[in-house]
C-alpha cells in the first residue's frame, strides 16, 4: 500500500499512474521568474499611502519564508512516506517549483524593499512579526509532529503522517497562501501591481496543483486503509482547521487593521471560513461553517487568463514538448 515502509524504485508495472500524469502536466507548466516584469509596480508603490504600504511589506514578509517551510516539510516528512516512484516524481517536481516561488518572493523583496532594514525586518519576519510568528509557529507544530517517524508501521503512525500532509496541503497551501492572494488580487481588481499580479498566477496555479495531488494521495489512502479515517480524524482535521482561520485572521487584523476600500477583515474572515470549508468538503468532511465567498474578484480565478500573447505570456501557456519524430517510424 501507498504508505507501506519501504522505497519502490520500479515505474513498471506502474500502480498510481494518476501520480505520473500530475508530474508531467507539472512539467509542462514551467515558468521562470525572469518572465515576470515587476517595472510597472515601481511606479505603483511610488503612490501607496502608509497604509497600503504596511500592507504590501508584511505580505512580502510572509512570502519571504512561507514557500521555504513548505520544501522543508515536504524533503524532511512527504518524500520519505510515499512509497510511490510515480508520487516521489511529482514531489520532486513540487520542489522545483517551490525553488522557484521562493526565488520569486525574493526579486520581490529586492524590488519592493529598497531599504536595507527593512529587507532585515522582512526575512526575519518569522521571529519579529507577531502574527507572522504565529503562523510559523502553526506550521513548525506540524512539521515537528512527525519529525522523529522513520517509518509508519502502525496505524497512530498513518494519522500523523496524515494530518501532516493534510495540514500543508488544505491549511497551509490551500489557506494561508490563498489568503495572501486575496490581496494581491484585490489589488490587481484596483488596477494596482500589474506584475506581482502576473507572478501570483502562475504561483497560484501551482500552488493549486499541490493541493490536488496531496488530496489524491489522501484519497488514495482512503481507498487502501479506509479505517484510519474516524471520526477522531476528522475532529483533529476540523480542529486543525480551526486554528489555520485564527491565524490567518490575526494576520489580516494586522495587514489591513480596520479596512480598506473593498477588503475588510470581516470580507477576509468570511472568505476564509469559506475556503476552509471547501478544504474540509474535498476531504469528505463535513463543512464547519458556511460563509460565503465576498470576493468577486477571487471567483474569477478560477477561470484562465486571456492575455494580449505578443505583450505578455499567457499565465495558462505550457511548454512545448521537445523531440524529434521521423515520419517513416511505425506507430
């Protein structure tokens, strides 16, 4: 089974082919950080009042480590418990891309944060921001958890290895980072930071794609040892829940204090609950609280951006697939 110790090393007979075609639909979607042109926001910053500034420079301060947390856990918990070729082959093209959101958020940093001090205060943000620290300190918690687990032998094993992987894909991944896009779409629907925009839809799509195959993992689980899943499990997961809402609350109470045109954190509390709620549905469980969606502005990324193809790359465009065919080749 899918989280048997051990290291499977054969892709033939291949047993999670579902597995293999995330890796390769990954693969197609490669994007690069020098494609994203960040000289129009220069401009943008130029006119933020002290407000939206407080507000852009704890965003790039979350982004600074977030994404950086995410590849620990996913080399020092993920890789080693999924004895799958096919799924250690998508994480190690997740690593990738995590690489390449942490060299983004660092041109970020570099472009928006021309102070010294304050690019200081940013990376340390995990130590000297308060409602920073606190969602580090959720995501150590996590990370913590199974830190010591060599191999799961018995079922207590499984749940922890589990709700680690539950808690980075559908919290962390699927609430945090969807939190912080919010604003950054708020944003964008002013007109305003066109290029970290642009940035944020590729990092998006990604960060969409990890959460899809860490929930087809779990469903895979399911599947297999359908026990592990009781209802103690699921009180840990919505609990778990619980506790990523609070977070992200606090951090929103810091970022936006008591509003800003169109983005409130009373907005921001319901559109959590909200998204927390469809992380809980995909899981099977039941939803805990809901709210509805406030934001026009986040519906519409679920549809794909049309772009002007000779301005700028389409966020939905996907690399050619390189090679050479004879024609005289039997097929």
């Amino acid at each position: 089974m899918l989280l048997d110790p051990g290291m499977d090393l054969t892709l033939r007979p291949m047993k999670y082919p579902d597995f293999y075609e995330q890796y390769r639909a990954a693969i197609r979607n490669t994007w690069t950080v020098e494609e994203v042109d960040l000289a129009s926001d220069l401009a943008d910053l130029a006119g933020f009042t002290e407000q939206e500034r407080h507000l852009i420079h704890r965003l790039v301060a979350f982004f600074a480590t977030g994404d950086t947390i995410v590849a620990n856990n996913l080399v020092l918990n993920l890789y080693q418990h999924v004895n799958s070729p096919e799924g250690r082959l998508y994480l190690s093209r997740q690593l990738f891309e995590e690489a390449v959101h942490v060299q983004f958020y660092l041109t970020l940093l570099d472009t928006y944060l021309p102070d010294p001090d304050d690019r200081a205060e940013a990376f340390a943000a995990v130590d000297n921001i308060p409602s920073i620290k606190h969602k580090a300190d959720f995501c150590f918690k996590w990370i913590d958890s199974v830190f010591e687990l060599r191999e799961l032998k018995t079922p207590e094993d499984r749940r922890a290895f589990l709700l680690n992987l539950i808690c980075f894909a559908a919290c962390i991944e699927g609430l945090f980072f969807y939190g912080a896009f919010a604003y950054v779409y708020w944003l964008r629907s002013r007109g305003l930071l066109d290029g970290l925009a642009t940035g944020t839809n590729w990092v998006f799509r990604d960060e969409s794609c990890h959460m899809n195959f860490a929930f087809s993992v779990v469903d895979v689980v399911r599947r297999e040892e359908p026990e592990l899943f009781d209802d103690e499990m699921r009180d840990r997961v919505t609990e778990m829940m619980e506790e990523a809402v609070t977070a992200e609350l606090q951090f929103a109470e810091d970022l936006i204090g008591e509003g800003m045109p169109g983005m409130t954190v009373e907005d921001m509390k319901s559109y959590l609950e909200y998204v927390a709620d469809q992380r809980l549905e995909r899981l099977g469980m039941p939803k805990k609280w809901g709210s509805e969606n406030p934001f026009g502005f986040m519906a519409l990324q679920d549809v794909q951006e049309l772009t002007n193809f000779f301005e700028r790359r389409p966020t939905a465009y996907q690399v050619a697939v390189e090679g050479r065919v004879d024609l005289d080749e039997d097929f």
